[in-house]
C-alpha cells in the first residue's frame, strides 16, 4: 500500500475540526485523521507493506521550467530578503497555519509506527509512488485523491489506485475496467488525458476548447498524444477543423506537457524495509509517549490494533 501521504492529511485537516486538540492547546486534527485513515485503509485493503511516499519538492523546478503556471495558484510567495532581486520571491507551499505544525508529528509517528517515509530530491511524491508501483514484484495499492495517479493503473501488474476525492465514504477502487467506464480512457492513455484536457487543481492549462469528453474522443480515435498531433498536421485526416485548429495552436504547450504529467518510474530510492510487523519495545515506548503528548489515546488504539492484526 503507498500512501499519497500529503493528500490524505491534508484531508484529514479539513475532514476533522480544528477543535480536536492536544492537551497543550495545539491543534491536532490532521494527525488524529490521518491515525483513522490508516486504521481503515488497512482494515479494508489488508496490506502485507505500507509506505508512506513523501514530497521531498512539493513544485519541482524542472517541471515549472517546462508550465510556468504549474501549482502556481498553491504557491505563497515571500518577500524576499533587502540583498535578493526584487523580482525573484521566494515560492513556499501555501499550507494552512493550524496545518503546518502539525506535519512533523505526522512525520514522527509515522516513523514510529514503524512505516517508512519516503521521499526523494527534485521529486514529488507521485514520482516515488510511479516508481515504486512500477518496480514491485506484488500487488499494490495506491492511495490518493490525485488523478494524475490514474495512469499507474494496471491489472497485468496488480495495481489499483483507491481513489480518495469523493471522500472516505466513497472510495472507489480503480482497475483498468473501472477507469475506462469512468473517464472513457484506457490508464495508458490517461497521462495524455490530462495534459489534452488540463487540471486546474495542477495549473495545468490543456488545450483550450477541449474538455474531457472530446480528449476521450480524440484517444479513442487516434490512440494517443503523438497520434493526435500527427493527425492535426496530416490534411487528410478525418479530425474536424475546429479541433484540429485547437491542436495546432497548442503545439508548443502539448511538446512539454507529457513530461510534466508522466510521473517518474525510475527514481534511485534508498532502501527501506516496509512490512508490517509487530511494534519492537522501542516503538511501544515511543508511541504510548507521542500517544500521551498528543491526546492521541483512541486513535492511536485503533490503528495500532490494525496494523497488529496484519502481522
């Protein structure tokens, strides 16, 4: 199971009221939600491995070097300091206040639960999930309410994306049949779905004109990106004016796109051991103190018992 780690507390954060607090005052909303996320991805989706996959860069320079506007509407730019260039501010995440402090908890008692973080330099945690899930030799299952993930779907290698964005109420579990009947394309093609249609919530601006029903469209006809480009500047294909007028005009955007879009499968990662297995005295000692720092006694019970009854 590989975890998308910070789009699940950062549903946790708005999914549970900042009201629920730590003995010291402290909000603690996110760590206890992302504690009942876990208790129920791996009551439902008995994993034998857990990791949670990190953003080591959240906005990695490479990738808005090729779309400038990518997350752009996320970052919070910072005055930068009397001895930097005035055009030159510096880019941080635009992360809640009451969220911020609550992240390196999260990060510790992932730790001491004894599932491993993952990251890597340059590189979000999409690029350490495409990497891993297309490196396992077992089954996996992705978590995210990311639809980029969608391409990593893929039944001749048992993969599956839980997908988390209509809410921990309705997790839908996405197989290769599963994604076609719900956005018309194969996982294959999904990565070039998304750079034809654009995504907002990436900055992601797609081809103006062309909305998800006609990117499936266009798949479905000419098979993928570079097939639909061909087809645009071949006068004797059958794609109709309008559209091929909007595939041209996007030429320069739909060269870069992909590599913005396709994540990453072949990252060096350090090694990590991620089976579950029972807490070490250690880890006990260290979880019934974040347990107590944090008023963290029901959920901390909970997903303990969980991650027990998978060993």
């Amino acid at each position: 199971m590989l975890l998308d780690t910070a789009a699940l507390y950062f549903r946790a954060f708005y999914g549970v009221p900042d009201t629920v607090r730590a003995p010291n005052g402290q909000p603690v909303n996110a760590v206890r939600g992302l504690l009942d996320i876990i208790t129920r991805l791996v009551t439902e989706f008995p994993p034998t491995e857990i990791v949670a996959c990190w953003d080591d860069d959240w906005r990695p320079q490479w990738r808005v070097d090729l779309i400038p506007t990518y997350k752009t509407h996320r970052v919070a730019a910072v005055n930068p300091p009397e001895s930097s260039p005035a055009d030159a501010p510096t880019a941080t995440e635009d992360v809640p206040d009451l969220l911020s402090p609550q992240v390196p908890i999260i990060r510790e008692l992932l730790g001491a639960l004894g599932i491993p973080v993952i990251g890597a330099p340059r590189h979000e945690a999409d690029d350490v999930i495409g990497t891993l899930a297309s490196h396992s030799d077992i089954p996996v299952d992705v978590v995210t309410g990311d639809r980029d993930l969608f391409q990593l779907v893929d039944d001749s290698r048992d993969v599956r994306v839980i997908y988390t964005g209509r809410g921990m109420a309705r997790l839908e579990t996405l197989t290769d049949a599963a994604l076609v009947a719900k956005t018309g394309v194969t996982p294959a093609q999904y990565a070039d779905f998304a750079a034809l249609r654009g995504d907002a919530s990436d900055g992601l601006p797609g081809v103006a004109g062309v909305g998800e029903k006609t990117a499936a469209t266009l798949l479905a006809d000419f098979g993928d990106l570079d097939g639909i480009v061909a087809a645009a500047a071949d006068p004797a294909s059958v794609m109709a004016a309008g559209v091929r007028a909007k595939i041209r005009a996007a030429a320069g955007y739909l060269t870069v796109a992909p590599t913005v879009v396709n994540v990453v499968r072949d990252l060096v990662l350090p090694t990590f051991d991620a089976r579950i297995r029972p807490a070490t005295p250690e880890q006990d000692a260290d979880l019934d103190r974040i347990s107590a720092e944090w008023g963290l006694d029901s959920s901390m019970k909970r997903v303990r018992a969980a991650l027990l009854a998978r060993t």
